[in-house]
C-alpha cells in the first residue's frame, strides 16, 4: 500500500482525479491508497464467492446486483472503497445521489452485504472498514481470511484461517467465526450451504 497524493482530497475531488486505468485506488480519510494487485488465490476467492452468491440471487428472485467498480463512501467522511464483492439492493438506487454519475452507493440500505478478502492490508478489512460499514448501516459484513494474515487477536495463536460474519444488532456488529466444515449462517441468504473451508479451498483448485 502506498500513499500517492501529497495532501488530503475530498471525495470530489478523488473522483475528479480517478484515472481510466487498470490500477485500483481507494480514498481512505483523505489519502489516496494505490491498491496491490491481488494474488491469484485471492482471485480464485474472490470468483468463487462471487458465483455461490450470483446462484442465491437467481434462485431467490430478488432485485440484487452483483458490480464489479462500484465505490462505498462512508457519509461524512473523505473515503471511497472498492470491496472485493459487493451486493446492491437495486431498489434503493434512486435515493442514491451518486449513483447515476459517479457509481457510488452512500447508504446502507443500498448493501445488504459487503464482503472483504482479506490482502496484507489486513487492517483495513478488521479495523477501518469494520468500522465504516458498520457505522453507514450495512447489515452484513463478511472479512474472509483464507491465508490467516490478520491478527492474532483473530485468528489465535498459531493463526488459522477464518471468516467471519459479522451482523449488525442495534447498530452494532455481532461477529461469528466460521471455520472448518461448519456450515456458514448468513441472515442475508439463510438457505446458503456453504462452509468456510469450501471458501478456503477454492484458493487451491
């Protein structure tokens, strides 16, 4: 991760100076982030979740999107961020005021689920995004820890890998761990059959 501006930015003016390019930027309190180009394993995580996911939607007829480049701005705060997986609930599109220019949902009734895989900038997904999403409402936040390289605090000791599903009770998030063949428990999708070492595999096929 590397800081790439010389001073604070808006959120305006982040979008303004968004390049067109196969590099992914993030605006994290003001300071534009360059993002690492994600590992291979971590794609296969990300592809897989993406697909069980894109089935639940089908299934169950319901309005959700599934975008590739859409931006989550915390309200309030000079921050933008391209999750790894993001579910829209297209029918609150029209009271989002960003939308239509700039791809941007604002409001948590916009993301009934926000997903995380977890990179070397681990602290983000545990501690900023955690955070940020729970403050703008997003019922559900999922951090997907497949190479256990975040904190020890989290993962134990010797780290494991873990996923962790965290829903918002009273404006607070609850987090579950998942690991092994337990079967995942998502308010979201209850009717999911999946298990956090399925999701850990698929980094290895």
């Amino acid at each position: 991760m590397t800081q790439t501006a010389p001073k604070l930015l808006t959120y305006e003016e982040f979008i303004e100076w968004l390049p067109n390019d196969s590099k992914r930027y993030e605006l994290h309190d003001g300071v534009i982030i360059e993002m690492s180009q994600p590992a291979g394993k971590h794609e296969k995580v990300t592809s897989f979740l993406t697909l069980e996911l894109a089935v639940q939607v089908r299934t169950l007829g319901i309005p959700y999107l599934l975008p590739k480049t859409v931006l989550v701005k915390p309200p309030e705060k000079n921050s933008g961020y391209f999750p790894d997986i993001l579910l829209i609930n297209s029918n609150n599109l029209p009271n989002e005021p960003k939308w239509e220019k700039e791809s941007t949902v604002t409001q948590g009734a916009s993301i009934p689920l926000v997903i995380e895989v977890v990179s070397t900038n681990w602290r983000d997904d545990y501690y900023k995004k955690f955070a940020d999403y729970e403050e703008m409402g997003i019922p559900e936040y999922w951090i997907v820890d497949y190479a256990a390289l975040g904190g020890r605090d989290f993962l134990g000791n010797p780290k494991q890998p873990a996923l962790f599903v965290c829903f918002l009770i009273d404006g607070e998030y609850v987090r579950t761990l998942f690991r092994s063949n337990t079967p995942i428990v998502s308010p979201t999708f209850p009717q999911l059959n999946l298990t956090a070492q399925q999701i850990f595999d698929a980094a290895l096929i």
